[in-house]
C-alpha cells in the first residue's frame, strides 16, 4: 500500500521553497488547512489528493509536530505561529500524531 515511504510527502521548509507540481492538465490544486489549536489536530480526519498541499499551523504557545506514524513524513516542532507545508506526491493513508505529546492523534487520507 505504501510503496516508497519516502516519496509518499515531501515536506517544504516555507511554501515559497516548494517547487510547482506538474500536475495533469485539468488538475488542481487544492491548498488544505490543519489547525492545531488546544493540543487537537483540526480537522482531526481530512482527505487529499495527489497534488495538494496540506498545510500545518500551530496555534498553540506549546510546541508541537505533525509526525506520521509509520515515520514517512514529519514536519519537526513547529513553535506558536509557525507552519509547514506538506507537498502531497503520493497516495497515503494513516495517522499521525504529535512527538511532544503523543495523545495528540489525527488522521491523513491521500487519493491518487
Ligand atoms: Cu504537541
């Protein structure tokens, strides 16, 4: 189901280092938003495809991650304000969760 872990994310340091897609023609692409606020991942379930960007906000003062279970893709502590993007290459399905405080779960779908 996972076919090359590391191919599945990558993972831009700021939006603006992120290279364009190609994307099919007629495809597009989808900028979607994960807040974490109150030590929650919001939305704590969200679907993508192939092409999007998933982009992770911490609103919190604590730090915090967005790390994938099975360790493909990370986006190291992210203190208040900051965010990461996650440019989307791959089908994935999982969960993910944060490395400062484990309790903090949520669920990523990706769709070729
Ligand atoms: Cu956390």
């Amino acid at each position: 189901m996972i076919a090359n872990r590391r191919r599945v994310l990558r993972l831009g340091a700021a939006a603006a280092m992120v290279p364009a897609l190609a994307l099919p023609a007629g495809a597009q692409s989808r900028l979607h938003q994960i807040a974490i606020h109150g030590f929650l991942f919001g939305p704590d379930r969200l679907m993508v495809r192939v092409g999007d960007k998933v982009r992770f906000t911490n609103h919190d003062l604590a730090p915090h991650t967005a790390t994938a279970t099975d360790g493909s893709w990370d986006t190291g502590t992210l203190e208040q304000g900051q965010h990461a993007d996650l440019m989307v290459t791959d089908a994935w399905g999982g969960d993910y969760f944060c490395a400062h405080h484990p309790a903090m779960t949520a669920r990523l779908e990706i769709m070729a």
